[in-house]
C-alpha cells in the first residue's frame, strides 16, 4: 500500500513538473512568436503584437501555478522581494488588453502600447530573476559590466 502511495505521489509531481514546463515553454514561445506581428504594430496596429505577446506572458506566468498552486503562487508574488514587480507585471498585462479597443490615435496608441509591452519584459523579467539564487545582483552586475557602469556610480 505504501509502495503505491509513493509511485502516486511520484506520478503527480511528474505531471505537475510536466505541466508547469509544457505552459512555461509554450508561454515563452508565443511571446516570442509576438514579434512576428511587429510590424504591424510600428504600422499601426498594435493589436495582434499586444494581445499574443500577452497572452504569451500570462500562460508563462501561469505555468509556476502547476508546482505549488494559485494561492501559494499568489501569495509568492506578494512577497516583499516581488511585490513590487509583480503588481508592475500584472497591471501593465491588463492595461495593455484594456488599451486595445479604446479608440484614440495611432500613434499614441502604439506609443502607450509599446512602453506597457516594454514594462511588461522589463517587470516580468525582474519577477523572474527573483527566483534565482543572485538572480537580479548577477543581471546588475552584468548590466552595469555591459553599459560601462563602475560600482561608485562613476563611468
């Protein structure tokens, strides 16, 4: 009886794991597959770009819920080290969705549009970097090497 407690147990976390992968990698693919509607969006028509590079974040996003469920992941997210990155993330998911059948010109459309997909990367990156040991200070580290940038603030 033990033995078949085990293996269920076992075969649970597999499919978990499983599920959490298929979401993340599929999630992250469509986000990449987005920019295949780039152009549309410098055109003018930010709609398909927004609304699959969106989708694409949310089903990534969703995918860590198949490890530990919706309210521990949740309740992950409004941890004082993500909090910040992830109301950021969730506000600019919704915002950009919301913007999108609002009529207004354009340009400032796409211009609104773009800034809320580049917070997007930028907070859902940041929310992701959370979850690695030295995640954020190896990225800084990096990024400070890459733009020049010494420790004292000085170039």
């Amino acid at each position: 009886f033990r033995l078949m407690h085990y293996c269920s147990l076992s075969n649970r976390l597999f499919q978990r794991v499983i599920g959490f992968a298929g979401c993340f990698v599929v999630g992250y693919l469509i986000t990449f597959t987005s920019f295949k509607f780039f152009v549309k969006l410098v055109e003018g028509n930010p709609v398909p770009f927004a609304v699959v590079f969106t989708l694409g974040n949310v089903l990534a996003l969703g995918s860590s819920m198949f490890l530990c469920g919706p309210k521990r992941q949740f309740q992950r997210m409004m941890d004082e080290t993500r909090k910040t990155s992830s109301v950021t993330f969730l506000v600019c998911l919704v915002l950009t969705l919301v913007l999108l059948p609002i009529p207004m010109e354009k340009v400032i459309k796409m211009m609104l549009i773009t800034v809320l997909v580049l917070f997007q990367f930028a907070a859902g990156l940041w929310y992701n970097l959370s979850y690695i040991p030295y995640g954020r200070r190896t990225f800084c580290k990096i990024l400070k090497k890459t733009l020049g940038v010494d420790d004292d603030g000085s170039s």
